[in-house]
C-alpha cells in the first residue's frame, strides 16, 4: 500500500491537534506528512515536526519565529 501525502493547515489549532492526534495512532507508513502549517504556536509547531517529520514547516507570524 503507497502511503497517502498529508498536508495539515492549522496544525497547532484544535482541529489540527485532533488531526496529528490520529496520524500519531495510524500504522506506520500510512501516511507521509508533507507540510504542517501554524500560525503562531512556535513551540507547538517545533513539537509536531520533531514527531511527524514534515517536509515543511511553515509559521505564518514571522515576529514568532525567534521561539522555533
């Protein structure tokens, strides 16, 4: 089975959460993560990427970015 691309816009907000929530209980392999996007939660974002691996990470508010 190919694993599905993922992207997740929002990442840190509760929507987000719930999302990389159920990526971290899929199989492994299941899905390749892409992208995360967060809009100003750096130390959230920074923890989502360390454990899903994205491609990319984005944060939109640039004044948060010192925190990453």
């Amino acid at each position: 089975m190919n694993p599905r691309s993922v992207t997740i816009l929002g990442s840190t907000g509760s929507v987000g959460r719930s999302t990389v929530a159920l990526l971290d209980a899929a199989a492994p392999g299941e899905f390749i993560v892409t992208a995360l996007v967060a809009g100003k939660d750096a130390a959230g974002l920074a923890a989502q990427a360390r454990r899903l691996r994205p491609q990319i990470a984005v944060l939109a508010d640039e004044a948060a970015a010192p925190a990453l």
